[in-house]
C-alpha cells in the first residue's frame, strides 16, 4: 500500500513537472521565421544604433530599446521581446554563447562602418583616410578583421609599436564598449576589431591613442562638442549622423541581422 502511494506521488510529481515544462516551453517559442514576422512584434535594439532606426521603421513593431546589446540579448531568451537587431559580427559573439538563440537566415540590412570626425575637421579627416588606405593595401586590417571572425580567429594581434615619438600627442576615440568583437571590456581593459584598428591608424600616424567609453548615443555628441577627436563604435554612415559629423572612408562592410530564439 505504501508503495502505491509512492508511485502515485512520483507519477503526480512526474505529470506537474512536464506541465510546467510544456508551459514554460511554449511560452519562450520562437514566433520570428522571416523578416516578414517582425511586423507587430517586439523587437528589441540597442538605443541609437541603426538597428533602433530601422525597427522604427517596421509596421505595427514595438521597439524596447537598451543600453547595451546584450541586455536585449538577455531579453530575448526571457521572451520579453520576440527578435533582437543587431550587427552581424555581434550577432555571432552571442549565438556563439548562448545555444538556445540563432541568427535569422535573411539579412536584415547591409551597412558600412567608418570613423566619425568633427564638422570642418578636413584635415584630419584626410589623414585618418590615408592611413586606412594604407593599412588595408598592406594588408594590416584584414590581419586584423581575420582576428576577431572566421577560421583564423585569435591568430593575429595587433601588437602596438612601441618605437615611435607620438610626436602628434593624443587622439582621443570616443566608444561603446558593449558591441563584441569591435569594442567590449576585459577586465579593465577595452579590446575590439576597433580598438586594434586604431592602435593601427595611431602607429601609422605617429598619435598616442586615448580611449573613452561613454553611451553609444554620445559617441556622436563627444565628436561633435570637441571632447573627443573620433568616434569609432561600429558607427554606420548616415544621413541624420552626416548632420553632425564627418565620416572618413569606411572601413568595414557588414549586415544588420535578426537574433531570434531557437
């Protein structure tokens, strides 16, 4: 008799928990399957990027906006939002991590990354173009996106020179450290496709490189107000930003893309 009553606990016991199982599972399903689905659903950005703006654009979308991209990663996979936009190197950093989300097949949007300068600052515009043009003819920043993304990942550093005068003194580079891998904390040290980047612009041009982190909607702002002499936070070129600040050649070609759950 008292092992009837210990089967039948085990079998109620058994039966509540795929309850709250099935229950917790189809809560958290994934409702996004095409760029189509985003209509009317709850999308979630980092604030000011151009994945904000073009979930703006979405019919019937309610847009949550975050401080940093992986607090809309995080909601995601809690179902608070029901897809995430992003860039596609970001993107990877957190599908790479989190096995319960996926990037969505169709891209969302293709975008170009280049440095932010003050209005009128020309010449130093020109400059930073003609080491860009420099480092990628010899090959410095394909060593350096092939770091950070494909096969060759972690095979090439960026080792910033230590011989040379930085006679032309400081460059400060306003960023967001919380867009992986172009600029992301490690410990108390910010490191990033980005970062290598510009250590490799600095060397070529003979200026020390000073890093602020700010908030990604202040990076523009800081250029712009002389606090900080470039932006660079994966900052894709456009048209309200062009209102604000110069924009050097671009320097990575990428994609928007949707993090949807698995």
């Amino acid at each position: 008799m008292k092992m009837m009553k210990k089967l039948a606990v085990c079998f109620a016991a058994a039966a509540m928990t795929s309850l709250l199982l099935t229950g917790c599972g189809s809560k958290l399903k994934n409702t996004v399957h095409s760029i189509a689905d985003l209509n009317g659903k709850t999308i979630g950005v980092q604030l000011g990027t151009t994945g904000d703006t073009l979930a703006g654009d979405i019919e019937n979308a309610t847009v949550e906006r975050y401080n940093k991209a992986a607090d809309g990663v995080q909601a995601l996979k809690q179902g608070k939002v029901d897809a995430v936009i992003v860039d596609l190197e970001t993107a990877k950093s957190f599908t790479d991590v989190n096995a319960d989300i996926e990037i969505l097949g169709e891209e969302f949007a293709d975008e170009e990354y280049a440095i932010a300068v003050k209005l009128g600052n020309t010449a130093l515009q020109q400059e930073l173009n003609e080491a860009l043009e420099a480092l990628t003819n010899d090959g410095t920043l394909q060593r350096i996106k092939e770091n950070y993304e494909g096969d060759k990942k972690g095979q090439y550093p960026y080792v910033v020179r230590q011989d040379l005068s930085r006679s032309k003194g400081k460059l400060v580079m306003a960023t967001n450290a919380e867009f992986p891998p172009y600029e992301e904390r490690q410990g108390n040290e910010i490191v990033g496709f980005d970062v290598d980047m510009m250590h490799a612009v600095c060397d070529y041009l003979n200026y020390d490189l000073l890093i602020e982190d700010m908030a990604f909607d202040a990076v523009i702002t800081a250029v712009a107000s002389d606090k900080a002499d470039v932006g660079v936070a994966g900052l894709s070129v456009t048209p309200d930003r062009e209102k604000n600040v110069l924009f050097t050649n671009n320097y990575a070609v990428t994609h928007q893309v949707v993090i949807v759950r698995k």
